[in-house]
C-alpha cells in the first residue's frame, strides 16, 4: 500500500500541528493505512513548546510530496491550495479534517471531507476518534489540547464553538494537565517577542486581504504585555513601511493582542486610516489605538474592515 | 430563526430528492431549525415512484433562495454551483452533504461540510440519524434507500462502497420492503422512455465534459430491455445531431444501460468516433456497440474517454 502524507497549512500554527500528528495516528491505527504527519515549515515556538512538553518529536519537513515518490495526501486545517504544499495541484486529496471556509479548493475524485464550524481542527480531530473508539494516547491528547487552547486563545475567542468547552475538559483529563494552568503555560511560549526582530514580528502570523481593490495586511502577534511591544513602536513601524513599499499593501494593521486580559492594541499604517478608524469607530493616536475585548483577527477584525472599505 | 432551504441539484434524481428530504426532517428533530427541503426542478418518474410508494409529497419547487426571502441553505448531493439554485453565489451555505467530487464551489465563512466517497448522499444522512440518535421514520427509510438503490443501480454499480450494503439492508428493514423487490420496481419505474421524445430521452440525465479541448456529451438511460431503445435509433441518431450541431458538442455518447443483466449498449456519433473506440477498444457497427459490465457513467464511461481523448 502507498504511502499518504498527512499535513496542516504553510507557516504552520500548534493546531496544524497537532491535527496532522494526530489525524495521521489515527489512519494508521483506526484504518490501517500508512499514513505519515509531515510539516510544510519550521514549528514555532509555541508549537515547539507543546511538542516538548508531551515528549513528542517534530514530523520532518517536506515542501514537495512528488519528490517523496508520494501521490495521496490527507489535508488538515486547511483547504485553500495556496496555503498547502507546492505541488498539491498534482496530488490526489484523499481527505480534508479542517474548520475553515472553503475556496481554491477543488479535486478531481469523492473523497473524505469533514469540515466543521469549530474552535480547532483538532477538535475534529478527537470527535473522530471517539467515534471509531481509538484510544487516544496521553501524548496526543496533549497535542490535541494545545491545538484546540492555541487557535481559541484558552477558549475566549469568540471562534470558540459550544462543544469546544467539553471537548478541553475531556482532552486536559486524558492528558494529564490542568487546563487554565497548561494553556496559558503554552500561550506565554508564544508570547517570546523579544528574541524576534522587528521583520520577524509583523510577519509570525499575517495574512493579506483583498478589500475593495486594495491589499490589506492584517497580522497578529499574542503577548502578556502591550506595553513591551509598543516599546518597539519605532522599530515596528520601520519595518511595516518597509513591507507596504516592497508589496505594494494599502494599508498594514497590527493586531497586539493581550492573551491573558483579551484585548488587543491595533497599531495602523497606510492610505486609508480613515477606513481603519471607520472599522472600529476609534482614533489612533500616534498611529495606534486600543480594541477591547477583540482578540479574533478572523471574526472580530476583518469583517468590520471588509466593510468599511466597502463605503 | 429565519428559515432554511436544503436542496438537491438541478435536474433532481432520487438520491438528490431523498438526501433533502431527509436531511431538512433531521434539521428541525435534531437541532430545532426551521429547514424546508426544496426541489430545483421536477421529480422524474422514477423519484415520483419512491414518493407515491412511501406515501410522501413531492417538496414545491424554487428557483430563487432570495425570492423566498432565504439567504441561508443547505447542498446535498452536489457542491458545484453550476448544478445549484440561481442565486447561490448571494447565499449563506450553512452545511454540504455530498458524495461528488468537490470543484466550482467556496463559502466566505465556515461550514459544516461532510463528503464521503460512497455510493449515494442518501447513505451519508442515514449515518447522521443514527449518529445523533434520531428515530427515523418509515416513509423517510423508504425514501433513502430509494435514493441509494437508484444511484447505485441496486448496489451493482462500481461507485457502490462496501459500507453501502449494510445501509441498504438496514433501510429495508426500516421502510418494511424487500430490498431486490422494492428496488428492481424503483429502476423499472424509471424506465418508461417509450413515453418520452427523441429528444427528452437524450436529455433525461446528460452532461457535458471538456476532453482535451472537445465538448463531449456523455448521456445516459436506463432500460429493462436495449433491443426496445434500439428500435427508436433512427430517431435517436436524428435527436443527438441535431443536439450535436445545436450545441457544438464534438461528440455524443448515449449509454443505454440494461439495469436487470448491468450491461451497457454504447451509441456514439461525432467527430472522433476513433478515439471512443479506442477507450473501449471495440468497434461500433451502425453507430453502436455492446460494453459488458458497464453502468456507471463515473467510473466505467468517462474516465476512459478522458485518457482516450487526450492521445
């Protein structure tokens, strides 16, 4: 039988991660196939955290499944083929675990596609195992919790779905962990801003969006302390005009997100501030301002730009 | 709670209208929505046999989620916008329940999605009853197994999955039918083309597919008894060219397929009749010729064609 590669998105985040790992254990021991996790990029520090604490090792990198004589892959926490491996135009897709919308996505077979609005895909994930009563092995429960605490920030993302309270619980008591004590251990390993560089910074975890004719820059870095950041305010700024010349963004918005309080500062640079400042109804001073309570780029900070720079 | 519409494709088979049917009836038992199920053209007989024989009405028809004052739906059977309502692309599509391959399809949000490669949508909402422990009722057994009997040509096609034998046999069971009895009655009832014109029997369940830059017509009906199809052929040839030059197809290809002995009677006319023969390796004499063993469009028809075409 031929091997399958199982792996998350580009630049992958503690719940690619943890949804490959897991998702590739389970095809071998639920159904008996040869399915290996792989990454397409470097872990991160968080992800390296959570990796280390449950003793587990890192899947190798790879960037080309054809090089790896291989031709089936399992897609987790993401669909869109720009976000996947480079050749994944001439693969065969047997399966998609994932929690995102669907586009530039398509196939030339049926297959397995388990998409729900959810928290995390690896909250998918576990629900899969539960059903086809597979013991989940205490490290990979670990894994799972910290995809699940990482993509909802300790469940306080309003990305967070009902069932992801239970799924925590049930995922902290297989592990072995204390859920708030572990989960904000594994946050704070992200929170590691210092040992990064300005150009670093801005683009941990950016993402480029398409707003009425212009592209908008809207990354996101997670802290226990905004004032630390903002000490860099002058470096940061360089390095945001820096980027908007060399890719032609219209505007770049920074979401500093405070992980243990839930709110976030946006720091703003670019052509249509007025739009920005439409978006949340506030005024930057000294090109920043504060956003209680938002700590979703996804639900609570690209609508409200989407439409304002629709008017 | 604003209503929502779930619907099969356009040009609704059995299985499109039972997968609706039944997925609407286990929204509002098993998660209290307000979901109608709504067909996007006429029942045809065979679907209008299942309907009468379980006692149930036929969903009215619509073809504007928008004119109903609806923006939220549900796809089952399909994915491909080309196959849904009108207005799909200004819709909010809140789930998928398909066994197709996924192509012209993407959502601004996520979605509850579930896609398996089996043999009919029909078998996919019968294991979400049984997931959520919803009772199912009589009628709505019956209509399921009508929808996977009628895609899976009473589970002989190539596209049956082995999980798919069980679901029949539950779902007789449920309905109270005998499952070679009921079934064998369904596709007869689907084969009254003695009825129909020319032209509406070439059209009954056709598509159209891009083979290396030619439009290939592939069309398909279903009969107890080819000799019966083939006495009509001079006014079938007379429908396909006239079809042929109306729409620029290179080629048409009508499977006549024997349901009781699963065989097939391939009639072909166009320009590249070598290149059909050659993806069956036979020789068409008068224009036709026999296939053995052939009944699915999907898997025993098209892929062939494709390779062929592209020699």
């Amino acid at each position: 039988m031929s091997k399958i590669l199982v792996f998350g998105h580009q630049n992958p985040d503690t719940d690619a991660t943890a949804s490959s790992y897991a998702w590739a254990h389970l095809e071998r021991e639920a159904f008996g196939r040869d399915a290996e996790a792989v990454l397409l990029g470097e872990p991160n520090e968080e992800t390296a955290f959570a990796l280390a604490h449950f003793g587990l090792e890192a899947p190798r990198l790879v960037t080309s499944a054809k090089a790896e004589g291989v031709s089936q892959v399992i897609l987790t926490d993401h669909n869109e083929f720009q976000q996947s491996i480079e050749d994944i135009r001439d693969l065969d897709v047997l399966a998609v675990v994932d929690h995102h919308r669907v586009a530039n996505f398509e196939t030339a077979n049926p297959l397995y596609m388990r998409l729900e609005p959810v928290g995390s895909a690896s909250s998918i994930v576990y629900r899969a195992y539960k059903e086809t009563g597979t013991p989940i092995p205490q490290a990979i429960a670990g894994l799972l919790l910290s995809g699940l605490v990482s993509d909802t920030l300790l469940l306080k993302s309003p990305t967070t779905h009902d069932s992801d309270h239970a799924v925590a619980s049930e995922l902290a008591s297989l592990a072995g962990v204390d859920l708030e004590e572990y989960g904000l251990a594994l946050l704070k390993a992200g929170t590691n801003l210092a040992s990064k560089s300005a150009d670093e910074l801005i683009d941990i975890d950016a993402k480029t969006f398409a707003l009425n004719g212009h592209d908008v820059r809207v990354a996101q870095v997670n802290t226990v302390d905004i004032a630390e950041v903002l000490d860099r305010q002058e470096e940061i700024e360089a390095a945001i005009s820096a980027a908007i010349v060399e890719n032609g963004y219209s505007d770049f918005v920074l979401m500093i997100t405070d992980i243990v309080n839930s709110n976030s500062e946006i720091l703003a640079l670019g052509s249509n501030i007025d739009k920005v400042e439409a978006a949340f109804n506030f005024k930057l001073e000294n090109n920043h301002a504060f956003l209680p309570g938002a700590v979703s780029r996804k639900k609570q900070v690209v609508p409200q730009l989407t439409e304002s720079f629709e008017n």
